[in-house]
C-alpha cells in the first residue's frame, strides 16, 4: 500500500484528512487542493478495506475523502465500517462520486457520511465542501 504524507504549515483551521481512491490522479488533485489549503493530508492506496480502516486508525483523521467505486473497497462497505469502529467514530466522511442515486445518496447520509461531492469535481468545489464540513 502506497502512501504519503506532507505536513501543512500549522494553523487553527488546518485539519488531518485522509484521501481515499484508487486513481492516483485523483488522489494528487485532491491532496494538492487540501494542502493549499493549510490542511495535512495522507494518500492512502486502497489496497483492502482491512488496510484501509488500519491505515485510518494510525492515522486518525479529522476527515474522510473517499471514493465510492473503488475495485478492492468499496465506497459503501468501507463507510459502514468506520462508522461501526469506535476509533473512527469522530471522523468525518465525504463521498465523491460520479454515481447521481439518490437511493444510494440517502443510504450513505443515514449511515453518517458528512457529505456527498459529485464528479466531476473542481478545487473551489471542494475547498467550499471540506470548509463546511470542518468548520
């Protein structure tokens, strides 16, 4: 599993955020966008659930930013077991997805995801939907 980590210059409004997906562009843009916001940001490669939820209890983020259509962990499982690991139950979770279903939507919202980005996803897009969710 790969993974990297920058530090953000420190700050009151700077957040831990763990990024999620299995496109490693996608993972660059948005750690790119989160860094220059002040936030510090771990990539993490998801190569299982299980890795993915240890990574996550390492690291405890603040937020979540995770993909939902991911080959080795999907997007649902994974956010119904941190929602079910009390070492994540602080943590904030925000889907992207290109997926428009509102069943789907209102599943993920009654399991406790924070919000919903839909793809395809711009920086002030983001930058507004991770303020609000952190703030």
């Amino acid at each position: 599993m790969a993974r990297r980590r920058a530090r953000a210059p420190s700050g009151d409004d700077m957040a831990k955020i763990a990024i999620v997906d299995d496109s490693r562009l996608a993972r660059t843009f948005t750690a790119t966008v989160l860094r220059r916001l002040g936030h510090e940001v771990e990539e993490i490669d998801p190569a299982s659930i299980f890795e993915v939820v240890r990574m996550l209890k390492e690291v405890g983020p603040d937020l979540l930013v995770m993909d939902f259509l991911m080959p080795n962990c999907p997007g649902m499982s994974l956010a119904r077991v941190c929602r079910e690991e009390a070492a994540l139950a602080g943590m904030r979770i925000l889907v992207i997805t290109a997926h428009h279903d509102e069943e789907v939507a209102t599943r993920l919202t009654q399991m406790g995801v924070a919000g919903i980005l839909y793809k395809p996803v711009e920086a002030a897009g983001l930058a507004e939907q991770v303020g609000e969710l952190l703030g």
